[in-house]
C-alpha cells in the first residue's frame, strides 16, 4: 500500500471498485491528495467504511454502492481504476474487466488484482484438503501462521476456502485483455523477470517478458513469504 500511496500524483482521481470496507480506499485518501471514490455492492461494508472516514477526520473520500457490471461512474473519467481481488468473484472474469476499464481515461491506469492459475495451487490443494479434514488442515496456511485477529482469520477463511465463485488466470490472459482494450502494459507483482524493489517504479513501462517469464513469475508465488492465496496485480495504461 505505501508504494502505491507515495507514487499517486496529486489532484488525480481513483476509482476503487469492490472496496468493502474501504481500508485501502480510507488509506490512500488519508495519505494522498488524491481524490477517491470507493465503490462496493455491500452497503453495510461501505458503511463500515463511511464511518472509519468520519471518526477519523479523512477527506477526499466518497463512498458508492455500485454493481461494476453497471457502474455509475462516466466513462473515461477516472486517472486510476483498481480493482483487487475482485473480478475473480464474478460470473465473467473478462466482461467485468472490460466494463471497469471503460472508466479510465486517456492516459491513466488500470490495477487488476486477479487469482494465479499457477501460484493458486497451493491453496487449490488446500481447499480440497480442508473438504475432508476442516480447519485443523489450514494450519498449511502461511497466511493463517500469522498474528492476525478471529475476524480476519474468520475472513480469510470464508474468501480462501468457502466462495461459491472464483475464476483463475494468468498474466497472459491480462496482457492479451489489454492489447484487445487499447491499454499497454506497465508492470505486475510479481515482477516478471526480476525481482521487486522497495523503490520499485509501478507506472513506469516493465518488461513484458516471454509467456516463459511471466509462467515462472507466478509459480513464485506458491514459494514467497509474501504469498497471499496466489494473488498477482497487474497495471496498464490506456493508451
């Protein structure tokens, strides 16, 4: 989060879609002079966020209820759309990722954080284990060995293991939905063909690499104490 708010121009607007509480959206508005809107389906989830902002006092944030199959916002009206974690728990992975990247402008970016084919079997294997031995077996779970709250534990769970919708990709499926959508592409974490800096530079162009690195980019993610239930991001500039 803090690469992403130390490197958001000021006076731009961001679009979060599927923000449910509104922490990253609440984030990045407390620590830019970005403008955001958060958007999710979940009114209580964006209550709950609504009212984080007001108790502490954070401006430059709205909060929108919104089906991001039929979004209320223009088109081509924001400077970054994000959407992390999100378009995997649709009926239609690509659909959905055309709709919101109908809303960038010319110039700006979109962020796709989408579940990896590849880095995903771990937790694949995982949840075909946790059907017949319950939760006992997800102390397999890097995410679970950490010192987190019984709601985010709760959380994880029912987003790892329990949701009725999840769609896998691959970072070629992105780059080839970016070529088809007129955007080019900027970079990914995991980085393809190298490694992440802590001064890494997300919207300056990177290597796309060959369908060889960006296979071996996200295989790392079944190996890395940053792993995340095989979760890659992707951004791309509207060209």
């Amino acid at each position: 989060m803090h690469l992403l708010s130390s490197q958001l121009p000021m006076n731009a607007t961001l679009l979060e879609i599927g923000c449910g509480t509104g922490q990253l959206a609440n984030y990045l508005a407390a620590t830019t002079m970005t403008q955001i809107y958060a958007a999710d389906m979940t009114l209580p989830s964006l209550r709950l966020g609504q009212r984080f902002a007001a108790k502490y006092k954070i401006p430059g944030i709205t909060f929108l209820q919104m089906n991001l199959f039929r979004p209320c916002i223009r088109a081509e009206s924001m400077d970054f759309v994000i959407s992390n974690g999100v378009l995997h728990h649709t009926a239609d992975t690509r659909q959905a990722f055309i709709r919101i990247s109908q809303l960038v402008k010319r110039g700006g970016f979109v962020i796709v954080g989408l579940y990896s084919k590849v880095g995903r079997l771990r937790t694949d294997a995982l949840r075909h284990l946790y059907g017949f031995f319950g939760e006992r077996i997800l102390v397999l779970d890097p995410r679970l060995q950490e010192d987190i709250s019984p709601e985010q534990r709760r959380g994880w769970i029912n987003d790892q293991y329990r949701h009725p919708t999840e769609h896998k990709h691959t970072l070629s499926n992105v780059l080839k939905w970016f070529d088809e959508g007129g955007f080019e592409f900027i970079s990914s974490i995991p980085k393809i063909g190298g490694h992440m800096s802590a001064k890494e530079r997300l919207f300056e162009p990177h290597t796309r690499g060959t369908a060889a690195d960006r296979l071996l980019a996200e295989a790392g993610l079944m190996f890395t104490r940053a792993y995340e239930g095989g979760l890659f991001i992707v951004i791309g500039r509207r060209l």
